[in-house]
C-alpha cells in the first residue's frame, strides 16, 4: 500500500491519532531496525505529547544485530525503551505485552491502592505505511485483522484484540507519514522498499546503497558478487558505477554491444539487499 502524502493526508492522519490516543494508556510506536531515525515520523514527540512509549525495531531479522544493539542504547539513553522484535517470524513479540505494562505500571498501583480493580493496559501501533504495522496486529491478533489500518480519508469501526488477559490492542493502527525534506532519508526508505522507487530512479538508490555497503558492509558486498576488491576511493562517484558494473557482469545482466545494463543491475541489488541475501544489514547507525 502507498500513500501519495498531501498537507491534507498528514493533518487527517495525525488528527486520528489524536482521537485514538484518548482511548489509549500506551504508544507502540513501529520503526524499520534498518534505518530507526529514516523511518520516524518527524513529529512525533510532538503528536504523542508525552504518552507513555514503547520503540519496537521491526525487520530485526534483516538488520545488523550490532548497530541494533547501538540503537536500542541510542534510545535508552533518551529515556525510550526500545525492543528488536520480527513481526513476521514472531520473534520477541511476546516481550511487547510485559514491556508495555511495564510502561503504566504506576498507573496501575495508583489503581489497586484506590481498591479500583485495574482494567487492561490499552496499546495503539502508530508507524510509517510498510514499517509492519498489520503484520504485527494480525501476530497479536494470532488470526488475520481484515484491514490494514484506516488509510487518510478511510475510517471503520475500531476494535480492542486482547493481548493476553491485561493488555488489549486497538486493531486499526495509526499511520504517520515519513520525513521528506532530506534525501538521504528518502534514500534509505527507498532502498528498504518502504517507500516505492517510481518517485526515485532504481539506479540512483542502488548507487546509494552500493556506496554505504562498500563503506560499511564491506565483507559482505564482497563475498555476495564473488569480488576479489572494492576500490578504496568511495567518494568518486565512477568507482561506485565501476562496481555496479562488476555486479552487473557477475550476474550477466549485459546489453546487446556487452555494455551492462545498469537499470536492471540496480534492481537486483535492491531486491537482494531487501530479501536479505546480502546478509543482516542496517542502511543507518546512530
Ligand atoms: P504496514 O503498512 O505497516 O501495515 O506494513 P505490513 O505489515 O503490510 O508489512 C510490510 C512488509 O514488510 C510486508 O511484506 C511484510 O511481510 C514485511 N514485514 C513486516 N514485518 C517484518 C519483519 O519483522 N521482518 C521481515 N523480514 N519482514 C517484515
């Protein structure tokens, strides 16, 4: 699902937020492990207003475990608890429901000293489109949820799934757009599929993310296109192509004359590098 965002969109989005976060004790707030700061919304402190916060870092599977580690202090040390989870396998899921009671725990003895009996914990999804937000309500849910959250302009009646016996999970998520000013940020949701290439060119992402592998990933770019070296001079932009074009041989994406055809290498390094063939790779580090 894509949304074209318009000044519009994002003022109805971030009013349905608002109205769900009176039904709510806590915020799930969804972010891509690969890219966490790329895949914020830019104005969520200030949409939240200070609602209790659990990050989760979905697509951990795909991400670097070392630089996830590093973002869960990043967040730590800004007073976020922030839990790697994999919506699709499930992996860590089950930590959200003890972590986000953890989150309210106050509120809830303040409840149990009143004599008032402590009614479950109320969780809301908010996230980017394609950050997981339906693969992980239909994982709480254990069935599939019919709709995947209520796009801008689309509203349904809302229901709680019950996430163990003291938390109950509101099944619409709230859906926030990404940041746009920066092109490097538009470049990682790019590269991580989470925003579709028809607004970029596949081979400018693909340059993108051959320049960050070849500084970061260096071992792994290597050993997946079988190359003896990488040029050690990443900042002249004919040696990022150079590579490109070596992938493009290897995998024999070659146009009639035997020049490489460049567009079609640049998907395949993308549909690689989100399939997670390259290996466990994260796009952004704190
Ligand atoms: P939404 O737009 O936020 O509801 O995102 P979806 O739940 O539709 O997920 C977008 C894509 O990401 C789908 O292809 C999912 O299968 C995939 N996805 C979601 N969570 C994970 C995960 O933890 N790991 C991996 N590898 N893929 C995931």
């Amino acid at each position: 699902m894509t949304i074209q965002w318009f000044p519009g969109h994002m003022t109805k989005a971030r009013r349905q937020i608002e109205e769900k976060l009176k039904l709510i004790d806590v915020v799930i707030e969804l972010l891509d492990a690969r890219i966490p700061m790329s895949s914020r919304n830019p104005m969520i402190d200030e949409i939240l207003k200070g609602k209790p916060r659990l990050v989760l870092l979905n697509k951990a599977d795909l991400a670097d475990p070392g630089v996830t580690a590093a973002w869960v202090a990043y967040f730590k040390e800004r007073g976020l608890d922030a839990l790697p989870i994999d919506a699709v396998s499930g992996n860590q899921v089950r930590e959200i429901a003890p972590r986000c009671k953890e989150l309210f725990k106050d509120k809830i003895a303040t409840q149990i000293r009143k004599g008032i009996n402590p009614r479950a914990v109320r969780a809301l999804i908010v996230g980017i489109p394609n950050v997981g937000k339906s693969t992980l309500t239909n994982r709480l849910a254990g069935k599939k949820i019919a709709a995947t959250g209520d796009r801008p302009g689309v509203t349904k009646g809302q229901q709680w799934i019950k996430m163990g016996t003291e938390m109950e999970l509101l099944d619409t998520p709230g859906i926030l757009w990404p940041k746009f000013e920066d092109q490097n940020v538009g470049m990682r949701l790019a590269a991580t599929g989470a925003i579709k290439e028809v607004l970029l060119n596949a081979d400018e992402i693909a340059f993108f993310t051959i320049r960050y592998l070849a500084e970061h990933y260096k071992g792994q770019l290597m050993e997946r296109f079988n190359m003896e070296s990488i040029p050690t001079d990443l900042s002249d932009p004919n040696e990022i192509v150079k590579i490109m074009e070596v992938i493009g041989r290897k995998r024999g994406i070659i146009q009639s004359g035997g020049r490489v055809d460049l567009d079609k290498t640049s998907m395949v390094i993308l549909r690689e590098l989100r399939a997670g063939k390259m290996g466990r790779i994260s796009l952004e580090a704190p």
